[in-house]
C-alpha cells in the first residue's frame, strides 16, 4: 500500500501544506519536509486522493 496515495492538503495563508495531524486546536503539517504546528482554523482543508484506474 502506498502512504502517500490518500493525503490530505490544505492552504496555509496561500502555501499548499500536508496535513499530518489535525486536532480542534492546532494541526501538525509539513511544507518543504519541515514540519510546523499551525492553529487549525487558519487551515483551508482539501482532500487528495488518487487512485489506480
């Protein structure tokens, strides 16, 4: 199974993320292989998957 086939992407202040971790109050993500704690109502979630055809 591929671990990255289903990831969920959010915009932080216009930067395309991956979220790791989502709580109620703050969110873990990582952008350009760092990773940051952000407050979650700043996120604007998106979900991407990609699958086999």
């Amino acid at each position: 199974m591929n671990p990255t086939a289903n990831r969920t992407m959010a915009a932080y202040f216009g930067l395309r993320v991956e979220v790791i971790h989502k709580m109620d109050c703050c969110s873990l993500i990582r952008y350009q292989g760092r990773h940051f704690i952000v407050d979650t109502v700043d996120l604007a979630i998106s979900r991407s998957v990609k699958s086999a055809a």
